[in-house]
C-alpha cells in the first residue's frame, strides 16, 4: 500500500485523500519510515500537487494536533524567513497600537535564518513559554501577545519540515504552502498577511515561484474562510543593518523610536498597513496614515515596552558582547552586493543562529553593518562590525561585499 502510494506519485498521478490520510496519519504514528516518506516528498517535489490535493493535505496537516481559537477577530503575519528579519518585532506593536489584536506564535531559527523567538529570548526574564489561559488573558489587557508554538501544533508539520531539511525537498511550493498555511489556520488567524521573501537569501530565489505560491495560500486561504494577503519582498540582500539576537531588537526599538528611516522602516510600514488595513476593513492608504501616525507619536514604541514588560522581558539588561572586530575594505568603489546567505552563514558561524535544532545560541554575537549596497566605500572603511565570542578567521568575509 504505501509502495503503491509512492509509485502512484512518482508516476504523476493525483492521490486520494484517504491515501494521503494514510501515508501521513501512519507517519505520525511511526508506522511509515523516514526513507518511505522522503521518497514520496521527492515525488511530490518533482510531480507536484492539484489543488484538491493540497487542501486535503493541509486539512490532515491540521488535524494532525491541538487548534486555537482565542475570542474575537486575529490579524497573523508571517514571513517565509529571511537574514536579519525582525519586522515581526516593529510590525506586531505598530497594529496592535491601532486596536487590532495581535496573537502570534512564532518559531526559532534554523540555519542562516533568524527566528522571532530567539530574538525576543535575547531579553533577559522574556517568557516564550505562555499557557493558553495566559495568552487568552494578555489579548484580553494588552492586545498583543508573541509566544513560541506549542508543541501540539500542526506535529505534522515538524516532523516533515526536519525531514524536508536533510533531504533536498525544501523548495516544493505545494509543501511550502502547506506547510505555512496549516499552521496559521491552526494558530486560530482570521486574517492572514504572508510576506514571501525572494532572493538568494530566501527559500523562494524567484518571483514567478514567488507568486505561484501566493496564488496558492490565497486559494487554501479561502477553503478555509480566511482571507489571505501575500507580499513579496526582497531578501537578496539583509533586511536592516543587524544580524544576530540581541543586536536586532536594538534595531528594532530605534525604527519604533524614529531613530532610522530606512529600507526596513518602509517595509515595516507596508506590511503593518495592510494588517491595519484587514484588522479594521478600511483601505491600505488610510491604515498607512494611522501607522505612520503610531510610530512618529511613540505609540508603537510605548505598545512594545508593554508588551515586552508584560512578558517579562527587562530591556535594561539586554546584552551585547563588547569584544568586537571592523572588517574593512581592501579597495575603494561601490558596494554593488553583500550576500543575504553568506552573512546568514556568517551569523550561525559566529554563534548567533543553529546548524541543529538543539544547538544552543548566542544572544549578544553578531553583525551590524557599517556599508550598505549602494553606498561608497574608501580603501580601509569600515564595512562591517562583528560582535564575538570566540576568535574567528576573518579573511574571507571581506568578499561578501561585492565592491567595483
Ligand atoms: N516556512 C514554513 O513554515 N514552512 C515552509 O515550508 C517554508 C517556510
């Protein structure tokens, strides 16, 4: 039966949903092997999924654990992952300000991406831990709340991303939409904003799979009657100037504190307006103007010191390493690329991100760049600050900044 499964796949031929119950439901309990899986995931990778498909097998990645559904209206965002994205950070605070209630549950890093967790973590006392009734009751009093998933949420799904990982099967849009699209549906979201990064940072590297996929989450999104907006970003490049735990949320608190204007302060703009915008049914343009409004009265930044406090997060004591090493430049020019992957590699090679999922972080290592692309660079500028623990060879890191 489960060879059959396989072959039937292999051969491009449309699965019914008690075999997809079968083969999956039976993964779970152990009864299907981790080679018999990977091999049907290749053969979904290679032969891809109908939409009937798709939405059978979100409904089992569903139903594979516990669901959420905490009282009123939920506006989600989610980011496919990228270097040095902490908008979750800014975004989250911005909407919440505006009335809309924000519960998210948030995962860890793995690899040369960040996780919003592991952030958020880096601020002694901050508790990612919260019960249901804990979550229920802060909605209720702060209107926001950012926590790590539990571990009964969408089992499936972790079992088959770990899987997906180790066996070159990452990239399949019908996995990837799936994959996202269970877990918010199970986190108990109404409203959806998924922001897609494309690049050579990124899952995704080009915008034609960009927007395959969006149809796609857009398309479960209405099986399930939730409305789903998607946006494609870049992440050719780092998002911000920050890479590593500690190091972002300072970054996050100086755009929420008007202190940057900036690339990610737009960004950040954009994607907090159309949550706005679906939380409260009104247009983008007017949800931009009441963002703009939070951050520039410090609304956004004073919802943050609450929510942060309120989680039990004590900024005074927000560390980072004070060994540091200026990379500099052996020539003068235009920085014309620093590589999103290279200086996510970079981050987990100084500590700041893992390799495997047990691997332990360092909140206060990172990378912040002094050089962005675009700008001018003389012969022994600065191009980039690293923030250690521990010696590292730092020969090759000039050449991730591409510079002519
Ligand atoms: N993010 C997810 O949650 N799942 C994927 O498969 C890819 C990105």
């Amino acid at each position: 039966m489960i060879v059959e499964i396989i072959n039937k796949k292999r051969l491009g031929k449309i699965l019914s949903k008690k075999e997809l119950e079968n083969f999956f439901n039976g993964y779970l309990r152990g009864e299907v092997a981790d080679y018999q899986m990977s091999a049907l995931l290749m053969a979904i990778c290679i032969k891809g999924m109908t939409d009937k498909e798709i939405f059978d097998l979100t409904d089992i990645f569903i139903k594979s654990g516990e669901t959420f559904d905490f009282p009123g209206i939920e506006v989600d965002k989610h980011s496919t992952g990228g270097v040095g994205d902490k908008t979750t950070l800014i975004i989250a605070p911005i909407v919440s300000s505006l009335g809309v209630p924000v519960v998210k549950m948030s995962g860890r890093g793995l690899g040369f991406t960040g996780g919003t967790i592991d952030k958020l973590e880096s601020i002694p006392g901050f508790r990612t831990d919260l019960t249901d009734l804990e979550i229920a009751k802060q909605k209720k009093e702060i209107g926001i709340v950012i926590t790590s998933q539990t571990k009964n949420l969408v089992p499936l799904d972790k079992l088959i991303y770990s899987l997906r990982d180790v066996t070159g099967t990452t990239e399949s849009i019908p996995l990837i939409a799936t994959s996202i699209m269970s877990k918010k549906i199970a986190s108990g979201a109404d409203k959806i904003l998924i922001d897609i990064k494309v690049g050579d940072g990124a899952l995704i590297k080009k915008e034609k799979d960009a927007k395959k996929l969006a149809q796609l989450m857009k398309k479960i999104g209405k099986f399930h009657h939730k409305e789903v907006r998607c946006m494609t970003t870049n992440m050719d490049t780092p998002l911000g100037t920050s890479i590593g735990n500690s190091l972002e949320v300072i970054e996050a608190m100086e755009i929420l504190n008007n202190k940057e204007d900036n690339y990610l302060r737009r960004l950040c703009i954009e994607l907090a307006s159309e949550m706005v915008s679906m939380g409260k049914d009104i247009s983008v343009e007017e949800a931009k103007i009441q963002v703009e409004e939070s951050i520039r009265s410090g609304k956004a930044y004073q919802k943050f010191l609450e929510f942060v406090k309120y989680q039990g997060g004590d900024l005074q004591k927000l560390k980072v390493s004070d060994q540091r090493i200026e990379v500099k430049s052996k020539k003068a020019g235009t920085i014309k690329k620093i590589s999103a992957k290279d200086i996510g590699n970079l981050s987990v090679s100084l500590g700041a991100g893992r390799i495997e999922k047990e691997d332990k972080i360092d909140p206060t290592v990172g990378i912040v760049l002094n050089k962005r692309v675009g700008d001018q660079v003389l012969e022994k500028e600065t191009l980039c600050t690293l923030y250690i623990n521990k010696e590292i060879n730092i020969e090759q890191i000039e050449e991730i900044f591409v510079i002519e």
